[in-house]
C-alpha cells in the first residue's frame, strides 16, 4: 500500500525499527461477534482450526496507519473494501 506522497508502507510491515503507527479498527456494532470469533480462536484445538477460526475473525478487522512521511491518516475499513486518506488541516 502506498501513501499519496509516494510512501510504500508494504517495505517496513514487520520489525521494532518500523517508521510508521498501526492500529486495529472494529465496528461498534461487530466488537460482539468480534471477541466471540477470538475467544473460539483460544478453545481450537489443532493449527487447521485455529487458522479457520483466524480467517473468520479476521473480517471483522480494519486498520489506521499515520504516514510518517506526510502526517496523512490512512484508514482501511474492516473487510478491506474502501480505502481513505485523511490530510491533516495545517
């Protein structure tokens, strides 16, 4: 994914150097369900049913990225389908 200023976040994801701030975003609405998919994540037992269990909890999970570049507020609705880029007001 990239920033409108050219910033690729896709070459830092991982590691304690990473330059950018990322958080998980839940609906109101789907917070529920959400810990519900989580907790039977937890009871799975084997590494087939925990890894279903993931994928179904993952739909429910968004994220907000702050460029570290150009301030801008990146956020990607939960399931992925829309992606906004706020600017920040000077």
């Amino acid at each position: 994914m990239r920033c409108k200023c050219g910033y690729s976040f896709s070459n830092e994801v991982s590691g304690p150097d990473r330059k950018f701030e990322s958080f998980a975003v839940i609906r109101d609405r789907d917070y529920r369900v959400f810990i519900k998919s989580e907790t039977r994540v937890l009871a799975s037992k084997g590494s087939d049913a925990k890894l279903r269990a993931l994928a179904r909890s993952s739909k429910f999970v968004g994220s907000l990225m702050e460029c570290p570049k150009c301030l801008r507020a990146i956020f990607s609705e939960p399931g992925g389908a829309n992606l906004v880029i706020f600017q920040r007001e000077v």
